[in-house]
C-alpha cells in the first residue's frame, strides 16, 4: 500500500510536470498551428534560470537554498521563459506563419541553439539544484514518505490548469484563442490584432515551460542542458494523446503518461516509456484526435 | 452612380487583387454612398466575395485605392481597418461553432461600442437573447445568419460588408434577415453582396455589376431591376424578376 501511495503521488507530481510543460504547447498549437520544437529550451532556461537565482542566496558549499531564493527563482523562471517566448514568436516565427515546414525547422534550431548555450554558460553537466530544507523534507501519507517538492508541483499545476480554463472561458483573450483556434481569419475580421494574440499565447506558452522547468528541477534535483529536450518528447505525447489544442485534454494525459511511467518502471525497472509509447500508438490508432481533441 | 451628390463613404478605384496565381479584381471602380445599401451584383467568380475581402484588408490589393470616409485603407490591416467602423458578415457565416451565442457576440464587440447597438441587435433577432449560451454550432443555419449579422451590428459600424446573407436559408429566415437589414438602412451604410434578385430589390438603392472583375454597370437598383435586357446582358438571368441574378 505504501509503494502504491508513494508511487501514485510521484506520478502526479511527474504528470504535473508535464503537464506544465504540454500545457503552453497545447495552447501554441490550438491558436497557432505552429508545432514549437523550441518548447523545451524554455523548460531548460526556466530550470537554469531558478537554479541561478537560488544560488545567489544559498551560502557556497551548502546543500540547502532559502525560502526566499527559492521563490524568487519560480518567479524569475516563467519571466525568462516568457522573454525567450516572445523573442522565438516576434523574431523568428512571424515571418514563417504561412510556411508550417520553416516553422519546424526553425524552432527546431532555436530549441537547439538555446540549449547549447546553457551548456556554453553553465558547462555541459548536471548542476545540483539547492531547495529550502522544508520542500526536500518528505511528509507522510498513509505510511509513504513522500517529498514536499511533490505535493508543490502537483499544487502549481493545478493552479495552474485553474487558471488557464478561467482565461480560456472569462476573458476576451481567452475568447480570442479559443475562436483563433477555429478560424483566425474570422477573428481578423471582427477587428482583432491576431499578431498580438499570438505573442500574447506563446509568452504563457513560455512562462508556463519555465515555471514548470523550475519545479521540475525541484523534483529531479538537478539541471542539465538536455533536461528540457528530454521531457519535451513527453510533452508532445501528452499534447497528442490528450487531443491537440485541448488543455483539459493534456492535464488528464498527464495523469495517465505520468503514472503509466513511474508503475511501468517500479514492476518491470524497464518498461515505463515502452508502456506510454503504447499508450500512443493506442491512442493514435482508436481515436486519432485525442481522448477531447475534436481535430485529427 | 446617379444618387448621391454628397461625397461617397467608400470609393474603390483601379483596384486589382489576386488569390494565388488568378487575377481576380482587373481594375474595380465604383463608390458607396453613405446610408444607402448598394448591391454588388454578378455571376458566379465574378469577383464580389474578393471586392468586399478586399475592402477588408484579407485580400490584399495589388494596386489601385480603397478610401474609407477620405482615408486610404488599401493597404491596412483588417483589424485597422475594422476599428474604423467597417462590420462584415462573411458568405459561410463563420460563427465560431465551440463558443456559445453570447460569447460570439462578446468577442466581436469592440472596446467602447455603445450598449444601444448590442440592444438594437438582440432587439432584431430576440431570438438570440434566449439562446446565449446555446453552442454556436448547434444552431440552425438561420440562426447562425443571425449570429453572423448581429456580431456587425454590436459595434458602431458606419459600413456593413454583408455577403449572401440569403444563402442556403429557409424563405422564413430570408423575410426576418430581410427585415433586420431594412431597419438599419438609412443609419449605416451596407454593401451588399447577394444572388437573390428579391431581396436585393428590397433592400438596394444602388447596384454595381461585376463581370470577369471588372465593373460593367452602376446605377439605380430601380433601373436594373427594371430592365430585363441590362439583367440579360449583365446577369444572364433571362429577364425572370424571381431567378437569381
């Protein structure tokens, strides 16, 4: 019972994960068709940048970062993904709007471009990622001891999806993805600023990869340059599974990639991916839109 | 134009455009007159959806000049030249079929429109008030014209694009969009696209006839109406006052 516990909680906390990182990719590709392979620099970014502002007030040598360092970094985080966003979205993406195939190679090679130069800066290995005392420390649940970091990602992306489904359905902008997803010419044509709509998407697509680069560094307890690219692949699992362009869609895929994961590679030590690529196929095969995806 | 002796809210001249490799427009001239309803008439690919995309901006002009109230819009973008007080109710309707009724009507309606246009809208079609947070997509396709037609009336338009609003709907609903396009007549400004002869007499002051993208007539929409051989030789409708023109 205490494996199924700690496995279950891990699971969710991989799944949220995920699902921060599926979530703004979700959103880029529901408005924008643009499938962004640099997705995972921002996740990366997002992890360095946490680690750095911590390590600005953690004292050398020690282990434990502060509570304030902490929180300033899952501040910094989604800020310097956001920026990076909107570069990639102002500076080498709108030009290509209306060439899909230059869109792919063009992220692709900022993705890689980007991760490199963490490995540049920070040199090419994994880096320790220092955490308050009281979010390595383990609470007890049902006899499992499971990290706080857990419950913390889990609770970050919650809020998260909370928050993403009241701007989809409260705001204008909301409004504005939701009905640029379906017919961007349309939404032209009532007098609305498309461009900017799209900066606007692929900066939360971006703070949303750096915030979750920033726990997601808590959970592993360390960054490295091929963290983000790493996680990406899941990502775009989850995005396809969940049905693209659908955020409720990629939080419920989460669920399932994270915990088929982490029971998959407990009982068989190595069956966890071989069991979500499955997952996939299966999906892929019987409902090719997505589990709530209406497109194809 | 025989009408207006003041100085036309919108006036196309030598404007080409093209969708992909097709020259479409070859050189469109022809103005609106403000408050009047002119009627942009043709046989199929004539060029009228692209005249009035165009005006819009989602086609871009080639060369020639598109004036909006003296102010050169040719080469803005849609959104700018909407925000000037341009409404346009596309030829497929194009709701937005996963937000509801209410919600469409909110997306469409600019910062700063008056609450008199959003009444005067859902006073037209009352229907629509009953089914705001019905999904757009589950309308019938009359409803949806009306959803189409009143996300240009919630804003203070001065000019209506208005393609085929009759298109593929019920006589019913032709009679009730009829209707709602009649009682703004006079206020706003409407060019009209439309192939049903009746309803454009009802509504068009003026009619401009489009052939192969160039105009070949302007004038009264009376005198159209009433001449079978310019309706033949424009038209090819043959003279019979019901057939689509």
């Amino acid at each position: 019972m205490t494996t199924i516990v700690l496995l279950t909680l891990t699971g969710l906390a991989l799944a949220a994960m995920y699902f921060l990182l599926a979530a703004g990719l979700a959103l880029i590709f529901g408005l924008m068709d643009v499938l962004n392979f640099a997705h995972g620099a921002f996740f990366t970014w997002g992890a360095y940048s946490a680690w750095w502002t911590i390590g600005r007030f953690t004292a050398a040598g020690s282990q434990e970062g502060s509570t304030g360092g902490f929180l300033l970094g899952v501040l910094v985080a989604p800020v310097v993904g956001a920026l990076l966003a909107v570069l990639v979205e102002v500076v080498l993406l709108r030009p290509l709007y209306k060439r899909p195939i230059y869109q792919v190679l063009v992220t692709l090679g900022a993705g890689l471009m980007l991760t490199q130069m963490t490995s540049v800066i920070w040199r090419p290995d994994a880096r320790f990622f220092p955490q308050p005392g009281w979010l390595a420390d383990t609470s007890t649940v049902l006899g499992a001891r499971v990290p706080n970091n857990r419950f913390l990602l889990i609770a970050a992306a919650l809020v998260v999806l909370g928050g993403m489904l009241l701007f989809l359905k409260r705001t204008r902008y909301g409004l504005v993805v939701r009905a640029g997803a379906e017919n961007r010419e349309m939404v032209r044509a009532l007098g609305i600023d498309v461009d900017r709509a799209f900066t606007l998407v692929f900066a939360l697509g971006g703070a949303l990869a750096g915030l979750g680069g920033a726990f997601g560094a808590a959970y592993f307890g360390s960054v490295e340059p091929t963290f983000g690219s790493v996680n990406l692949i899941f990502a775009f699992i989850v995005v396809v599974i969940g049905g693209l362009g659908s955020v409720t869609g990629s939080a419920l895929a989460a669920v399932i990639i994270g915990l088929a994961q982490q029971f998959g590679n407990y009982y068989t030590t190595w069956a966890g991916d071989f069991v979500v690529v499955l997952l996939l196929a299966a999906v892929l095969l019987l409902r090719p839109g997505g589990l709530l995806g209406d497109r194809t | 134009m025989s009408t207006p002796a003041v100085d036309p809210l919108l006036r196309l001249a030598g404007v080409h455009a093209y969708i992909g490799e097709s020259h479409i427009l070859q050189g469109v001239d022809f103005a609106v007159a403000p408050n009047r309803v002119t009627v942009l008439l043709g046989r199929n690919g004539a060029g009228k959806t692209t005249t009035l995309r165009t005006i819009l901006g989602l086609v871009p002009a080639a060369s020639g000049t598109i004036t909006f109230d003296g102010v050169e819009i040719g080469t803005e973008k849609p959104h700018h030249v909407v925000r000037r007080g341009v409404g346009y109710v596309p030829e497929d309707r194009d709701v937005f079929a996963g937000l509801t009724v209410a919600q469409n009507l909110r997306l469409a309606q600019r910062p700063g429109a008056s609450r008199e246009r959003w009444a005067l809208a859902h006073a037209l079609f009352p229907d629509l008030e009953r089914r705001a947070d019905q999904r757009a997509g589950s309308l019938s396709g009359g409803q949806q014209q009306m959803v189409a037609i009143a996300r240009a009336l919630v804003n203070d338009n001065r000019l209506l694009l208005v393609d085929e609003p009759s298109k593929g709907l019920a006589p019913v609903v032709v009679a009730q969009v009829t209707e709602a396009l009649a009682a703004i007549k006079g206020t706003t400004t409407i060019l009209l696209v439309e192939q049903n002869l009746a309803m454009a007499q009802a509504l068009a002051d003026d009619a401009v006839v489009l052939d192969d993208g160039r105009v070949v007539y302007t004038g009264p929409m009376a005198e159209l109406a009433a001449d079978e051989a310019l309706q033949t030789r424009y038209l090819g409708a043959g003279g019979h006052a019901t057939a689509h023109v």
